[in-house]
C-alpha cells in the first residue's frame, strides 16, 4: 500500500501585467526570428562574399536511412604531414588549425602549412580554418565542418562510385567556410 506524499509548494509566478508580458513574448519570437535570418544571410553572404577555391575529396559512405542522401567527404587536406605544423607546441587534439592552402597546376589547392593562429597570405593562397581531431608521430588529421554534403538521391549513387572528387568551397573573409558545387566530372 502506498502512502501519499503532501504536496509540494512552488512559488508563485511574478504576476506581470498583460501588456507587459505580451512585449516580452513579442521580443522573443523577434529575437528567434532575427537569429534564423542572421544565420541564412551568413551562409549567403559566405557564398557571395568568399574566395572560391577548389579542394580534392573522396565521397565515403553516402547512404544514412536516418538522415537521408549525403556524402561523407574525406578530403587531402583532413590528414596531413606533422611537418607542416609551424606552432611553437607541438599540436593537441580540438585545437584550432588555420591550414595555409596553395593552388597546384591543377587548379585544386593542396595544404603548405598548418598553424595554431591565422597565418597571412600571399597572391592566390587562402586560409581554412579546422580543427585537431587527431596527432599522431608523423601527421595530424583534420576536421572542416565541411566533411558532409546533402544530395539528392540519384547524384548520391552516381557520386558514390566515383574514386575521386572535386569540391568548390567557399571561405568568408570571417572563417566561415562552405560547399558551394561539387564536380562530379574531376578525375
């Protein structure tokens, strides 16, 4: 047999007037709005704004029956030589990484240098910011943000047999970067 238990007191609300609690409300569906356009005029502004350069990738897993049609991407730059860390400590994992990104012949940029702080550039280099995800004796790997790309379901199948890819990024003069095309004719 149970015993019940008393009741628990809970202090009353503060007892706003009705128009002001109503300009509260109104404040905050227009702050959770105005959060939503900062957020969709970044990513436009990042496409519009951003040095556009060209990264070479391998598509991994494309099929999630959870979230649908995407490509994991595994990028050159996410593992690179330790020897291209120019940090005074050594590198430790979640840590930031500016990599400093050159053109090759072929268009595609290829890491020459990876630091703890922004790097400045020169002619045509660019800098993409990531993240330490793993050192090891010999080489770092590292993280994007851009390593998933949504598709539509019939590209995702064709993408997936292809053994190399090419992805046109855009990075913002602020660090953000983005996926602005993928080349599905690269070799």
């Amino acid at each position: 047999m149970s015993v019940p238990l008393p009741p628990v007191p809970t202090a009353p609300l503060p007892d706003l007037p009705e128009p002001r609690r109503r300009r509260w409300l109104q404040w905050l569906v227009l702050a959770q709005v105005l959060f939503v356009l900062g957020v969709a005029a970044a990513g436009y502004a990042t496409e519009a704004l951003g040095q556009r350069i060209w990264l070479r990738t391998q598509p991994v897993d494309p099929r999630d029956l959870l979230y649908g049609d995407y490509l994991n991407l595994r990028y050159q730059i996410g593992e690179v030589p330790g020897s291209l860390w120019r940090g005074p400590r050594p590198p430790r994992r979640k840590q930031a990484a500016y990599v400093l990104l050159s053109p090759h012949p072929d268009s595609t940029y290829e890491a020459v240098g990876v630091y703890p702080e922004r790097p400045a550039t020169t002619g045509r280099q660019a800098v993409l910011r990531g993240s330490v995800q793993d050192v090891w004796r010999r080489g770092l790997r590292l993280r994007y943000g851009l390593e998933r790309y949504y598709v539509p379901e019939t590209m995702s199948r064709s993408l997936h047999q292809r053994r190399s890819l090419r992805v046109q990024v855009s990075l913002a003069p602020w660090g953000q970067a983005r996926i602005t095309r993928v080349d599905t004719t690269a070799r």
